[in-house]
C-alpha cells in the first residue's frame, strides 16, 4: 500500500512541476512578445530612441527569465534568443530598419517555439 501511495504522490508532484512550468514558459514568453512587438512598432513609427530604452527593458527582463529558463529547457534554444538579440541590438545601433525587422521576426518566432515545444500534446509526445 505504500508503494500506491508513493508513486501516486511522485506522479502527482511530476504531473505539477509539468504544468507548472509550461505555464511559467507561456506566461514569460507572452511577456517577452509583447515587449518585442512594442519595439517592433516602435521602429516602424521611427522612435528609434524609445525603441532603445524599450530594447533596454527586454534586455533586463530577458536577463531575469533566461536564469529559470535554462533549468526548463535546452541551451541551444536559449543560445539562439541571446545571438538573435545580440544581431538585432546591432541593428538598432545602426538603425537597418530592414535587417532589424527580419531579426525581430526572428527573435519573435524563437520565443514563441518556446511554449510550443513545451506544450503536452500527441505531437510532442510522439
């Protein structure tokens, strides 16, 4: 009877620990998204200013998820938003309204496979 009750609990706690963190991945991902697009928009009005101190804050938020992030997932995801972020920073320096915008698509499609590939679903699975 214990042996139930153990692996119940055990399987009650990886079952949390799961939902918790794919919630947790989806909640900063969203955040980080939605940052990146106000960017994005700060950009296309030509607020190359408020796009840097905007950039600034995604940076610093980015700095805060990336430590919980790499006990969730795979380096290698984590290693490709820092490079897309480092090219697309270079690209405001310079002001390339058209290699920032196909960095930012990037940036933008690297966070949201986040979530995506964490998800619980029959694609992931197999």
């Amino acid at each position: 009877m214990k042996v139930v009750v153990s692996t119940i609990v055990i399987l009650a706690l990886l079952l949390g620990f799961g939902t918790y963190s794919y919630y947790y991945l989806d909640s900063t991902a969203d955040e980080l998204l939605s940052m990146a697009e106000q960017i994005e928009a700060d950009v296309a009005n030509d607020d190359w200013q408020q796009a840097g101190t905007n950039f600034s804050k995604l940076h610093a938020i980015w700095e805060k998820t990336i430590t919980k992030w790499t006990i969730l997932i795979d380096h290698v995801e984590l290693d490709q938003i820092n490079i897309s972020m480092s090219r697309t920073k270079k690209f405001m320096d310079t002001r390339d309204i058209s290699g920032f915008m196909s960095e930012m698509a990037q940036l933008k499609l690297l966070i949201k496979h986040i979530p995506e590939t964490e998800a619980l679903n029959i694609k992931n699975v197999l």
